[in-house]
C-alpha cells in the first residue's frame, strides 16, 4: 500500500473524528447568527437593511452586505451573501496589519478554539479575490458540520488570511444560480447597451431642450 493510499485511508476517519468529537458550535461567528435571514443579519451587524446591494435579480435573488470591523480588529471586514434572502456565504477578511507576523498555526490553533480540531481535506477551492475575478486557493484548514463548511485560505496576491463559510444545502444551488445569472447577463449585455446609450442620448436631448428654452427668450443677435 502506497503512502498516498494509506492518506486516502486515514482522512476519513481523521474528518469524522474532528467533526463528531471535537467540533464547535458552526452556527455563528462572533455576533452573528448564520441561520439568520438578511434582516436578522443586518440587525445584528447593526446596519441599515438598505445597505444590502442586489448582485443578481434572476432566476434567484442574490444580495451582499459588507460588515466593517473597529481600526484595532483582527478582522477587517465581513462580505455576507445571501440567496433568495438565506445567507449561503460568508468571507471573513482578516487585516494584515492586526495579524501580522501570525502563521497559518497560529490562525488555526486560534480557530480552533472555538470551532474544534481542524482537518486538512488536501484540497482547494475556488473563490472570490478582493481584487475581483476568481482565484483557486488551496483549504490551509477545514472545520465542518452537518450544515457549515469553514475554510480558512490565504489569496496568492493578498498577504492576510480569510475564513470562507458555506452553507452546505444551500451553496452548490446558489451558484448555479449565480452562474446563470451571468449566462444571461452576457446574452442580454449588446440589448442592455443600446437601451443605455439611447436613455443616454434621451437624456441628453432633453437637457439641451431645457436649455434651449432657457436661453432662447434671452438671446440677442
């Protein structure tokens, strides 16, 4: 039997091991209620619900609010996701500056303490870079339960950590939905860009016809 074997052997029962025995309670971070609704998570961050932005209106709703942490957090900021009002991802954004000098142990030894042993699923995922776009990065450690996956990662470009929660039953339907969503924004982009220029240039005509009853009864030649 290989070594690669007898890893392939051992990881089940090192992951059931962590998550039966030694998890935590996945269900919150910090102050916040991840079985909430968007209301109950804007309230909690004690924001105002308007300040969720819609990201996508179909074929389901997905909307984004940013939580800011004080100057001397460790955490500089929080993105929420929600699908169809539940929240399916959370991105905890950990400041370089207030983490400086911390190793992967340390961030995970600290995790740990509240969420239980961590396991090393030898994986990577894919996820959203703070500089836009989509970055494969590889799962430094994983705390898990029946409902929450929490993944902490380090960004190739970006020298700060980040801890990525997904909601089991709701992550894989969320992105499709979200994939489709851009599938259809990129279909419907050259109609969407002839309606903008021509409500551009309706604008237009209409300030110019302002002005020109402005000016008109005061011109002299």
């Amino acid at each position: 039997m290989t070594k690669l074997q007898r890893v392939a052997l051992l990881l089940p029962w090192t992951f059931l091991s962590a998550s039966l025995f030694g998890a935590g309670d996945l269900s919150q971070y910090r102050q916040f209620q991840l079985d909430s609704d968007l209301p109950g998570l804007v309230r909690q961050a004690g924001m105002d619900p308007a300040e969720a932005k819609v990201i996508h209106q179909r074929p389901a709703k997905i909307q984004e609010f940013s939580w800011r942490g004080e100057p001397a957090d460790s955490v500089k900021g929080i993105l929420f996701t929600f699908y169809n009002g539940a929240l399916f991802r959370m991105a905890v954004d950990y400041d370089r500056y207030n983490t400086e000098g911390l190793t992967a142990q340390d961030m995970i030894a600290a995790l740990s303490s509240t969420y239980g042993a961590a396991v090393d699923p030898l994986t990577e995922i894919t996820a959203r870079s703070v500089y836009g776009g989509e970055e494969s990065v590889k799962v430094l450690a994983r705390w898990e339960d029946a409902k929450w996956s929490f993944n902490l990662v380090r960004f190739k470009y970006e020298p700060s950590f980040t801890l990525l929660a997904f909601s089991k039953q709701l992550q894989a339907e969320a992105q499709a939905a979200i994939d489709e969503a851009v599938r259809l924004d990129r279909i419907e982009a050259p109609q969407r860009a002839i309606e903008r220029r021509n409500n551009e240039d309706a604008e237009k005509r209409l300030l110019q016809e302002k002005a020109r009853q402005t000016n008109r009864p005061d011109f002299r030649p």
